[in-house]
C-alpha cells in the first residue's frame, strides 16, 4: 500500500469512527478530533475540539473531555471533565476536575472528586476521594489519603538516581505551598506541613512539621543593591511621562 492509499485508509477509517460515535449519541462541537477504534465513549459525553483519543481509552456518560486533550489508555469516570490536558494509561474516578495542562502519567488512580490543576504532574500516585492539587505541582510514587490540599509547588523528592521510592499521606493532611517531601516518608492523618519545608522524616497524624532556616533581616542592604537599578527604572519611567 502507497504512503497516499494509507492515508486515505486512515481517513476513511477515522471518519467512520466519528459517524459511529455520533450515532450512538456522543456530542462533538466539531468534527476535529481524532479517535481510535478501541475508543469507547459513552452517550452523552462531550468531547471538544482537538482531542485525541488513543488505544483502549474509555470515556462514561457525563464526561466533557477537552478541548486539546490527549487520552491514551486512560479510563475516565462518570462526570468528569479533562481540560486541555494529557493522560497516559491512568483511571480517572467520577467527577474529577483535571487541568487545564495537566499531565497525568502512567499508574495515575484517582478516586471521586479528586482536582488536579494548572500544570500538575502525576505518575504512578493514587488519590482517595476528594483530594485536591491545584497547581505547579509533582506527585509521583504516592499514596495520597482521602480530602487531602495540597499547596502550589509541592514536589515528591521520590528518585535519587537508582531507586524509586514512595510518599504515603494519610486522610486529611495539608501540604504547605512550596513543600519538598524526600522519600520514603509518611505524613500521617491530619498533620500539616508548613510552607517553604523540607520534609525528610515521618509525620505524626495530627503533627506540624516546620523546617526553616532562621530567617536574617540585614538593614539597608536591598537598598545599596538596588540603587542603580531604581534609578535606571525612575529615568525611564520619566522619559516615558514626558512623551
């Protein structure tokens, strides 16, 4: 078979995926998808504009995936929406938010109502009911507890160049913003992290852990450093005033 008959093949074929999909009641805002065979979707779910749905990928009833998503291998539950995100070989629970630019890897589980936002990243990490990751976040190898929050920049440490290791957080914990959690290590139910720690050794349920430097305030140095800069900034900001 010519590279054009392959091509034309491969058209006929997408389009004839498409019909079936629309029969069956699927809504689409456009025809500019793409849709594998083995791709089952449910009626009654919507997929928007540039999505593309790989391999054995399932969609349920309720769903909104997109627009510009990728899902390869990933089941998605009832009532969930994947907003402009990528997902490999995960299963996604009912009625989860995911992304926008989320990008859920291999072995990603999560349970009812789980949130994973703005550029987050998963692999292999399971979520229990209702947990939250808003954003600009890393949680890999984990097992993360049911209504846990987690604070922007939140990063499991679980590779250190030859082993993989794995971060356990019970139900109800609270990450701070900024929290680097170096694996193995476990944060027990409802214990806190605080913003801006380095967490290395186990939590105990109900416990803060806080590890900071002692903050030093040294008098005028912002001021000597900064000075040629604010003048350059003020004689800009002039020039463009008297324009």
């Amino acid at each position: 078979m010519t590279a054009s008959e392959k091509f034309f093949a491969a058209q006929k074929q997408y389009a004839e995926t498409f019909k079936k999909h629309l029969a069956n009641g699927v809504e689409f805002l456009s025809d500019a998808v793409y849709i594998d065979p083995e791709a089952e979707i449910a009626p009654g779910a919507v997929i928007l504009p540039g999505c593309i749905l790989r391999g054995h990928t399932t969609v349920a009833a309720g769903c909104v995936i997109g627009p510009n998503t990728l899902l390869e291998d990933t089941a998605v539950g009832q009532n969930t929406t994947v907003n402009a995100s990528q997902c490999y070989r995960s299963t996604l629970g009912p009625g989860n938010r995911i992304g926008p630019y989320a990008h859920v890897r291999e072995g990603t589980v999560t349970g009812a109502g789980v949130h994973l936002g703005a550029y987050v990243e998963t692999k292999n990490a399971h979520f229990a009911r209702g947990s939250t990751v808003s954003h600009l976040t890393y949680i890999g190898d984990a097992e993360v507890g049911k209504y846990c929050n987690f604070g922007c920049g939140t990063v499991t440490c679980n590779y250190d160049g030859e082993g993989k290791y794995k971060t356990v957080i019970g139900d109800y914990a609270f990450i701070g913003c900024n929290t680097n959690l170096v694996a193995p290590v476990t944060v027990g139910d409802g214990a806190f992290t605080a913003a801006g720690s380095t967490v290395g050794q186990d939590v105990p349920a109900g416990a803060l852990a806080i590890e900071r430097g002692k903050q030093v305030n040294i008098p005028g140095w912002g001021t000597k450093k900064l000075q040629k800069y604010t003048e350059k900034k003020k004689k800009l900001e002039a020039e463009q005033e008297g324009q």
